[in-house]
C-alpha cells in the first residue's frame, strides 16, 4: 500500500508539472515590442455613410492585446478626407505623425499634432477632418458593463471618504 501511495503522488506529481509547463508555454510574452514601421499596415474603410468629404483611406495594424481582450494597442493612419466616426470603446491616441482637427459633439474644435494626447470616451462621436495625412497609436479600452462600473464607481467614493477621514 504505501509503494501504491509513493507512485500515485510521484505520477500526480508530474502530472502537475507537465500542466504548468503547458500553462507556462501558452502564458503570453510579459513584453510586446515592435517598431511602428514594422506593423503591417491594412486596409481598415471607414463607413461610407460616416464619410463627410473627400475620399479617405484608413489602415489599421494591431500591436497586442491584453489577454482578458478589454485592452488593445494598435496603430491606425489616414489619408485626407473629413468623416463622424463613433467610439465603440474608451480610446486614448498619440498622434504620430501628421494632423487630425477633431470636433467633439459639443462642438469644440481641437487641433491634434505629433506628439499630442487625445482621450475620446466610448459611445461618443467625432469628426475627423484630415487635411494631408495622420498616424495614431491608438490605446482601446472596453468599458466595464453599467452594473459592474457602478460597482466600482461605490468603491471608489468609499475609498475616497476613507481616505479624507484618515488625512482630516
């Protein structure tokens, strides 16, 4: 009996290590690297019925993307033209190159270059108006369904007064 017992737990031993050395081969790298000119640019048309003026030609290219997909990192360029274009997730840019004049649906008007930060909140639109050429990084968020973010949306005032009362 304890031979039985010695060779059950050796087997479930290395049973175990064979699983988490398949978990550790599937596990994603800890670090995506890549130069923006080595990211495969395609084609990625806009909606014919968002198009405004002109004739634009938007390519797309994915970076990475976190491994429970509410997170993506791509980079995205356009040719002149002026479109609306809805944001179906939560989106943080650096333009890269280039100009972008974006109106907001309150109608402020803001003039994105190289170098600058844009943050554009999910379920919202914009126009885009290109006069020559940009090129973004675009960080994607998807936002928490309502009853989840009003969940942390409670925890975060909680925290908030926890914190007061300690520093008042």
């Amino acid at each position: 009996m304890p031979v039985k017992m010695i060779f059950l737990g050796v087997v479930g031993l290395m049973a175990m290590r064979r699983r988490d050395q398949a978990v550790e081969a599937q596990a994603p790298d800890p670090v995506v690297a890549s130069h923006v000119d080595r990211l495969a640019l395609k084609s990625a048309p806009i909606n014919p019925e968002w198009v405004l003026a002109g004739n634009p030609v938007a390519r797309a290219a994915d970076h990475s993307q976190s491994s429970d997909e509410a997170g993506v990192t791509a980079l995205w360029d356009c040719t002149a033209g002026e479109f609306r274009w809805f944001f179906h997730w939560d989106e943080t840019v650096i333009i890269q190159e280039g100009e972008v004049q974006v109106t907001a649906e309150d109608g402020s008007v803001r003039v994105l270059r190289a170098g600058d930060i844009a943050y554009f909140r999910h379920g919202t639109w914009s126009t885009w108006k290109i006069d020559s050429y940009v090129r973004k990084i675009a960080f994607l968020r998807k936002p928490f369904p309502e009853p989840l973010a009003t969940l942390f949306k409670i925890r975060n005032a909680m925290r908030q007064k926890s914190f007061a009362a300690l520093s008042g």
